[in-house]
C-alpha cells in the first residue's frame, strides 16, 4: 500500500537523523566529562576511549526511545502542515488506521530497546566500574600528575611533581608532605626516583634536597639537608564494589527479589514498555492546523516526554524505598500513559467528524432560515 510505504520510508529516515543528531550531542558531553576525568587524573587517558563507548552505550536505551517518539511527531507534524493527512483522510485513512503501521515499526525498535536495557547497558555499566575500580587500585606514585597537588591514598600526604618520566620513572621537582600525628614533616627535592625490592615494594627515593620538620604555628622547626631521602608507597586498597544493581545481569536480579534489586528490574523493563506507550500519545499529539504554528505539539511532546521519564524515576525511587508495591508501579503509569493516548486518539479522530456534521447542520439551517 503506498500510505504504508511512504509512512515507514519517513519514519525510517528521520528516525536515524534524530538518532544521530541525538548521539552527537550526548557523545559531546560525554567526551567532554572523560577527557576532563583523565586529565585531573581521576581516569586512565588510555581508558578514555572505552569510558565513552561504555558510557554511549548507557545512554541507548533512552537515546532510540526519545528518537522514536521525536521522529513521529515529526512526521505527522509536517503531514499535517502541508496537507498531506487531509489527502489520506479524505481515501478513509483515519488516525486510528495510522496506528497499526506505526506500531509494526516500533516494535522492532522496542524490543532493541528491551534488549539494551535488561542486558547490554549492565555489562557496559560493569565493565566501565571494573575499569575505575582498577585504576582506582593504583599506588601514591601512579596517581601523580604534572603540575598538580595530589593526596595519597591514605589521605596522610600530599604529593607535587613538575615531571615524570614514564619510562624510567625519574621525577623532577618534587614536593612531599608527610602529616604526622604530632608534626609535619615537608621534604623537597630536584629529583627522586621509584626503586622496587624483591618483594615488590615500592619506595620513592629523593635526591639532593630539604627536609623541614616541625608543628605548624611553632618556630621550632629542624631543617635537614639530604642527598638522598626514601619514603615508603603503600598500594591502595580499594574494596570491590561493583554489585551495585544497574551492573547485574538479569538473572542475578532475580535469584535475589530485594527492593532495590525489583526497583533496578523495574527502571529495565519501564524503558521499552514506555517507548511503545510514547508512539501512541505521539500521534493525537502531532496534529497541527495549517494555519497556525507548528511547534505548539513539540513543545507538549517535550513536556510529556520528560514527565513521563520523571515517572518511571519516582516509581523506581519509591519501590527502592518500600513506598509502592513493584507489581503495581511495573504497569501503572503505562496503563495510564496508554489510555490517555487511546483517549486523546479517540477524541482527535472523533473531534473532526463531529466539526464536519456541525458544519454541516449549521450550514443546513442557516439556508433553510434565509428561505
């Protein structure tokens, strides 16, 4: 059928502009975020480009759900700015019958929405704490960057370097300050350099430098002259912590039926569920008149699209809490959400047959009364 046709060509191709469109400016951001991470040093810059394809792929689920509801709108908008829907409604292709063609677009979509948000997006949210947790493991000397203050991982020091070299692990210019319980001891040095036992301990050895001692606010500080000063580096010891739900598989999820688990389940299997409510309430939602602006639904779309997402978050935080039952917060506000759009449906298709007989019967009487 040609309306099927020229409806799934449309479809297909804004689909995958606002698809992109989108992707850009969430990969923007987030490129922005990884890159400012490693060069503060709280990420590995030879992780950076996994973080972003782990964090990308986080983002999916939300990124095909909002193009699809966009695309439509889009569609049907300019249909009805150029009076194209008046030609298919005038070959009895109502609004209803637009729905079935729409829905066996979406599905597909949906179901790869489903598929990234029960089971891709927590493998990539494991595999990017799996990576933090790892550099978060390093030791006092690893975590050093050029030109910037940084604390050990005992919070008992404070490190400044002007360079390293990561070949040789040379450094130049170096500043360490040791917290004590009852004095600070601050030692400088033009150079050190990390040595390793047989045990694999690891010592940072300053060459050619100062030592002061003392208790901040007294005058009764020792200074020594050193060339060489050796301090001991303790690997960080960094709990595992990645059980956090949104990095469990499905199937952990439900060996274990805790609240917090169930709000995790709910938030997985809300997405697809709302991505599919969405292309209903999208399609009373594009009509537009000819003769007057545009964008009045788009800005609707926008208001229903983040309260509805808004939703979904309250009905999680409260299933988290015990406030909700999870069989009732896993189907209510979709429920809702797809009455509403049958509603609004049924009155829109509805609202311009009623227009038309008043018209008419108004026309009708106004001649019978001018006789």
């Amino acid at each position: 059928m040609i309306f099927k046709r020229a409806l799934r060509q449309e479809l297909n191709f804004t689909t995958g502009v606002v698809f992109m469109v989108l992707v850009t400016l969430v990969l923007t951001n987030l490129v922005v975020r990884v890159l400012a991470n490693a060069t503060s040093g709280l990420a590995n810059p030879k992780d950076a480009v996994v973080l972003i394809g782990l964090g990308m792929i986080n983002y999916l689920p939300i990124l095909l759900t909002a193009s699809l509801f966009i695309a439509i709108l889009i569609v049907l908008t300019r249909w009805y700015k150029d009076s194209e829907m008046v030609i298919w409604q005038s070959a009895g292709i109502g609004l209803f019958s637009i729905l079935k063609p729409i829905i066996y677009f979406s599905i597909p979509v949906a179901f790869a929405i489903a598929a990234l948000s029960i089971f891709i997006s927590p493998w990539a949210n494991q595999q990017s704490a799996t990576i933090k947790q790892r550099f978060q493991q390093r030791d006092d000397i690893s975590m050093l960057a050029p030109g910037q203050f940084r604390e050990s991982s005992g919070n008992n020091r404070v490190f400044f370097i002007e360079s390293i070299n990561p070949e040789t692990e040379i450094i130049k210019n170096v500043f360490v300050t040791d917290f004590g319980k009852d004095k600070q001891r601050v030692a400088v040095a033009k150079e050190g350099f990390i040595e390793r036992n047989a045990d694999g301990d690891k010592t940072l050895t300053l060459q050619l430098g100062r030592r002061y001692e003392g208790t901040p606010g007294n005058t009764d500080f020792r200074i020594t002259e050193f060339n060489k000063y050796t301090v001991k580096l303790e690997d960080k010891v960094v709990n595992p912590d990645i059980t956090s739900p949104n990095t469990m598989p499905i199937w952990v999820l439900l060996q274990d039926l805790s609240i917090q688990n169930l709000a995790e389940i709910l938030w997985r299997i809300g997405v697809p569920m709302m991505s599919l409510a969405l292309v209903i309430i999208a399609i009373p939602l594009s009509y537009t008149d000819p003769r007057k602006g545009r964008y009045t639904g788009l800005i609707m779309a926008v208001l229903i699209y983040f309260s509805y997402s808004n939703v979904l978050n309250l009905m999680q935080a409260w299933v988290r809490v015990g406030k909700i039952n999870f069989s009732i917060a896993a189907w209510l506000p979709h429920v809702i959400a797809v009455i509403l759009g049958l509603a609004f449906l049924y009155f829109r298709e509805n609202r311009s047959v009623t227009l038309r007989n008043y018209q008419h019967h108004w026309l009708k009487w106004k001649k019978a009364k001018g006789h």
